[in-house]
C-alpha cells in the first residue's frame, strides 16, 4: 500500500511543486496539502497519514515549526513519521529532530527535491520507522568532530549499543533487548561518548551526534 502522506509548505510555488511530484509516485498518496503548523496538526488529526513531510519554518512563527510538530507528534502519534525538509545543513537543527529519538524522522535539504526517486525513497523510510539524514548535513558534523575517534574503535558490543540508541530506545529498552543491566549500557555509552570525543557535550546532544555518526556510516 502506498505511504499516505501530509505535505506542509508555507510557498505556494514548493508546495505545488511538490504536489506535482508525489502525485505520479505510486508509492505515496498525498492525502492534504497545508501552509501553517496549525493547519498541519489538524491534517493530521483529520487524516491519520503515515508520515508528514514539513518545511521547517511556517507561519506563524516562520522558526522551528516543522521541528516542533515534529516533537508534538511523537507524544501523540508516535508511529507516524515525520520528513522535515530545511535549506540549512545546521545540525542543531538535526539534533532538536532526533532528541526524542531517530525512529520515523528524517531531515533532508530542500535541494533534494529535485530528484522525485529520492524524495520518495526518503518519504517510504521514514514512513516504516526508518531515519533519513542529509548527506551534507553528516559532513558539516564530521568537520566539526574531525578529531573524534572513529567508529571502528568501537568494540562490537559498543557498535550494538549505539545500534540500538539510532532506533530511539531508552537505557532500559536497550538493556532489555541485548540482555544487559541498565547499569552496564550506561557504561557502555559512557564508553562510546568518550571515543566519539563527545565528552564535554551536554547528554542530548552526545546521543543525538553519536547517533548521526552512526547513520552516516551504515
């Protein structure tokens, strides 16, 4: 069945472009168009969609709206993906995406939309709880921690570990499901931070930053 998709762009000229897109792509159904973070939260409500794909400034603040419907969203739907499309490759705003974890989001620079495949392909995997993050945002990322130490410094039950850290899960789901204590994930974090050179960042941002490295390399 094809992905039932809310598009939120305040342009009108993107937002027709995009509808012009997604609807000769048989995997997707676009269900509403919407301008403002109000009209978007109630498509939503009105249409259950399987993913949202939302420019990241809309009225009426024209600042973070994307990102914050984002947040809402995943208290209330938190099966339903969320595609943020930005002009900026400003990883802060990667971060404020993923905080809550990377399960069903996806960030993606509006020049991307040139290609309909990859948009597409971005929209389905978000749309099945996959996460999706620009190339070139990574890269700005990657300079800016170009003395970090390298994944492949992390032993294979680190690397599981931040496997399972990219899905969103929480210390306790991630010792549920590699059969360890709460106690000893937290070592192993501590331990991937320290070779991630993420030691002096704040904790939601060393998870968010070890998380997009690791997407960066899979």
């Amino acid at each position: 069945m094809a992905a039932r998709v809310v598009l939120a762009e305040d342009h009108l000229i993107i937002r027709e472009g995009l509808r012009a897109l997604l609807s000769v792509a048989p995997e997707v159904e676009l269900v509403e168009t919407c301008s403002t973070y109000d009209e978007l939260m109630a498509a939503v409500e009105a249409h259950t969609p399987d993913v949202v794909l939302t420019d990241i400034r809309m009225p009426p603040g024209m600042s973070d709206e994307g990102i914050r419907a984002a947040s809402m969203l995943r208290a209330s739907h938190p099966d339903l993906g969320v595609l943020v499309l930005s002009q900026h490759d400003d990883p802060e705003f990667v971060m404020a995406l993923l905080a809550d974890g990377s399960q069903g989001r996806g960030y993606l620079l509006k020049e991307r939309t040139a290609d309909r495949a990859q948009l597409v392909r971005a929209l389905v995997e978000v749309a099945g709880g996959g996460s999706v993050i620009d190339p070139k945002v990574v890269e700005v990322l990657v300079r800016r921690n170009r003395d970090a130490s390298p994944l492949d410094s992390l032993t294979e039950r680190e690397r599981a570990v931040l496997a399972e850290m990219a899905t969103g899960a929480d210390n306790a789901a991630i010792a549920s499901a590699l059969v360890l204590t709460v106690r000893s994930v937290e070592k192993y974090i501590n331990g991937i931070f320290s070779k991630l050179g993420l030691s002096e960042e704040t904790d939601v941002n060393r998870r968010v930053k070890a998380v997009l490295l690791y997407l960066a390399a899979s």
